[in-house]
DNA sequence: CCTTGACCTTCCCATCATGGGAAGGGCCAC
DNA sequence: GTGGCCCTTCCCATGATGGGAAGGTCAAGG
C-alpha cells in the first residue's frame, strides 16, 4: 500500500491550487521541491496534498506568501508557542482593517457624490465637479505610503 | 503675461502625482504628450496642472487609469450628459463594495479564530488547525474569479 | 569660465500573484 | 500507432508604482 501519488494536474483539483501556482511555489521555494518520476513529472502524496490545502485556505484569508512561509514553517515545527502564530494572524487583521477602512472611505465618498448626481441627460454634474475642483495635493508630505495593494482592484 | 509654465518635478510637486507617473500616464496615453523646451524638458501649464489634479483625485477615489480616461473624456466633452459619468461612479462603488465584503469576510473569519488561539507559550494552536483542516476546494469550479486586485495587500 | 548640485531625459528592472500560450515530450486507450 | 490529454520548460502580460543608472541641462556661485 505505497501511497498513492498523483500528478500536478490532480493535486491542482484537489486543493484549488492551480498547477501553474504549484510550479511556481515551489521555484520560489514556499513548497520543497516534488518528487519527480522517471519522465520527469512531479508528483504528489497526501502530505503534499495537504500542505497545498493549508496554503490554498490560507491565501484565502489574505495572507502573503511570504506569510504563509512563516505560517508553515510554525505548523510543521510542533512545539511552537502558538503566541507567533496568533502574531501573525492580528498582523493580518491589522492589514485587512487598514484595507477596508481606507475602501470605505473612497466608497462613501464615491456614494456622496453619486446621490447627488442626478444621472440624467443634463451636463451638469456634480461628481465631474468635485473631481475638478482645483486643490492642491492633500499631504505633500508623506502621501499613504501604503506601497501594499496600492490601488483598488480596477473598476 | 504668458501662461507659468513649469517643469515636470513642478508639476508633481502641485499635483501630488509623482514625475514618473506623469510620463508613464503620457506615454500610455491617459495624457497627452506634454510641451517640451528645447533642450527636451517637459512643461506644464495651468490646464496641465488642472487635468493632473483631477487625476490624482480620481485615483484617490480608486478609479482604475482606464476609468480614468473615460471621466476625462466626459470632463472635457461640455454638454455629456451626467449619466455616462454617474454609470461610472456606480459601477466603481459597486467593485469597491465588493471588495470590502470579500476583506471583511478574511477579517471576521480571522478575528473569530484568533479569538480563540490563546497565544501563548502552548503549542496548541485553533488558528494552525483551521488552517490545516482537510477540506478539499471549496467550489471547484468558478474559483474567485476576481483577476482584479486578487490578493490583499501583504501582511 | 568652470564647477557644483539640482533637475531633467530615457531605459531597464522589480514588485505581487496570477494566467496565457508556445514548443516539445510522455502516457494511455483504442 | 495514433489521437487526445497531460506534463515539461520558457517567455510574456497584467496594474500602478518605485528604484536606479547613464547622461544631458541649467542656474548660481566661485
């Protein structure tokens, strides 16, 4: 009862990660190299399979993959105090706060300004106003130096 | 009295769009290609340092460059009607809302297992076990299909 | 007149995670 | 043996941004 191995193709079904990301894991190192067979496919067991979930499940709540590293290498070191582990999490948190707040603002702003907008055949309007209103940049100075996902998805 | 013409750090520096976005959006068309003095310099006039500015508060509010050039075209096409502009305006509220309900959906799920991960020296750990649960993809099928801003910024 | 320093020019590269696609080979079932 | 998938590697694109190199301009001060 060797293990049963399959190919990336399967392990991409079976965890939702798609073979080119697995590929690409494992060249940037996140994951080890796969054990290829003779023809030079790489293939994969159950503790592979589950080590791709952990990263699936964990790109899904937003993680980095350089989190997910730090993330893997605590799950495999058994004995870890899980104080790093919950470190990580809050800085997650944190980050996804950040995100969000920051949406919101743009998204309240952007619903201000389309309610007063009538949306009709008439030029006028307020929303093109607002955007041409003639100020000067808000902090010169430090400007959200948020250099993460730095825009919003686009529209 | 001939219009102040300034150079292109002069322009960043009113706009609080940095110099290389402003080549960048002229050479990929959002702007048209700017004056240039003869040795080569780029200059900006008023209605330069106008258009920037809009600009600038159109990314603000996270219109895509895209949706950028749309507004313009509607901000310099006296006598639009308001509609096309407040279509656009919707539709940005409606990715920007979407997104906050994804980011909200990562926080929650991450608050509630932090809450629960006492943080300690302990190795036991609720946030690495959910993490590590061996649940197979969630829809196989349609998987987030986003391919906007696809992660979250980085932890 | 010449240097210095601040500014400009273009060009290339990196980010971050992801997908698309080409060119070539493997594997299996008919 | 052949057709149809699957695998391999390699290159390119995305979106908006920054970093930095190599070289030209310009104005002020010696």
């Amino acid at each position: 009862m060797s293990e049963q191995r399959v190919t990336i193709g399967e392990a991409a079904r079976l965890t939702g990660v798609s073979a080119k990301m697995i590929r690409w894991y494992e060249e940037t190192g996140l994951l080890a190299p796969a054990a290829r067979l003779e023809s030079g496919y790489r293939t994969y067991g159950e503790a592979d399979i589950h080590t791709l979930r952990f990263v699936r499940r964990a790109r899904d709540l937003g993680f980095s993959v350089e989190a997910i590293a730090d993330l893997l290498a605590l799950w495999r070191d058994r004995g870890r105090p899980s104080a790093g582990v919950k470190a990580i999490a809050l800085e997650q948190i944190a980050v996804l706060r950040q995100r969000i707040t920051e949406l919101e603002g743009m998204a309240r702003t952007l619903e201000h300004l389309a309610a007063t907008c009538c949306g009709d055949a008439r030029p006028d309007c307020p929303i093109l106003d607002d955007l041409a209103a003639d100020e000067p940049p808000p902090p010169p100075v430090p400007r959200r130096r948020r250099g993460l996902g730095r825009g919003v998805p686009r529209a």
